[in-house]
C-alpha cells in the first residue's frame, strides 16, 4: 500500500498537461523536499513491472508509459511518430546530443538543409522550439521534447549512448 502522500503525488502527475517541477509538487502536496524524494522513489518503485513509469528530466516529473508498452500504444496512437526516415533519426540525434541548436547549425552538421525534416520532427512532437539565440537574426533554438524521452524509452536525456569522441579505424 502507497503512502497518502505518494498518491497525492501521482494524482497530480495524472492530470498534468506537462512536467511538473519538484518544488511545485512539494509546495501542491504539501511534503518538505525528504518527504517528496522519498514519495517519489515510492512512486517509481510501485510502477515497476507495469505498463507506466516514472521519468524525469532535471527537476520535472512526469508519468509515461514504459517503452516496453510502445507497440500497444502505438498501435493505439497511430505509429506514425515511431516512424523516421534515416535523415529525420540523424537531424534528431543532432538535436538531441547539441541542444539547443539551430536549423543552421543542424545544417552544418549533417551538411544538407533540414527544412523539411525539422518541420516533420516538429509536427510529430519529438522537438520544440527553446527560444532564441542571442546572434544576429536571432534564430530559433531547437531541443528535444518528453514525447521523444517516451518514444526511445529515455527517463531523461542523461540515458543518451555517449558519443565517440574520435571514428574507429578500420583495417584495410
């Protein structure tokens, strides 16, 4: 049986149309920041082994649905999210690993334009815009989103693969 106050937590969490921050949910549920690790941690415990889990990306929480569940919701939901070109998966891994960043620098990096492939990440929620650069035409700042922590199983950017610093050399 879970705490009152983890449940009041989770009450929350359901409705929510977005992440909530840890000071929110301790200032809503009434709980001293111990008190709200611990209900969190309660929280994440009960959900394990179920079609839900508890995720968070620095001091926002949210519940999602465990990645194991994917193909159900999907199913559900329509897959077209779950589905990516090559080039839209490698603009998203350039966003995902730099962010923010703009459509220029994607540019720079994958060395084609990104129009269209920002556009449809975009439409399919797996970005947003975060704002704007501080240079010269103030371009529009590009981060990943919760749907995509959801979509690739990810509690928090942090589960990313760490990226190779230098190519392997392959022998001839």
């Amino acid at each position: 049986m879970r705490s009152d106050l983890a449940n009041r937590i989770e009450a929350v969490l359901f409705v929510a149309e977005k992440p909530v921050s840890r000071s929110e949910l301790a200032r809503i549920a009434g709980a001293t920041p111990r008190q709200l690790d611990g209900a969190l941690a309660e929280l994440g415990a009960a959900y394990e082994g179920t079609g839900l889990r508890l995720q968070h990306d620095g001091d926002e929480w949210q519940i999602a649905t465990a990645p194991e569940m994917a193909p159900f919701v999907a199913s559900y939901l329509g897959a077209d999210r779950l589905r990516l070109s090559p080039a839209s998966l490698e603009t998203l891994s350039v966003i995902a690993y730099r962010q923010p960043i703009t459509r220029a620098e994607v540019e720079a990096v994958r060395g084609v334009n990104c129009d269209q492939t920002i556009y449809t990440l975009m439409s399919r929620r797996l970005i947003e815009e975060r704002g704007r650069k501080e240079t010269p035409g103030r371009p529009i700042l590009y981060g990943t989103t919760w749907e995509f922590l959801e979509c690739f199983g990810l509690t928090s950017l942090d589960q990313l693969p760490a990226v190779m610093s230098e190519p392997v050399a392959t022998e001839p």
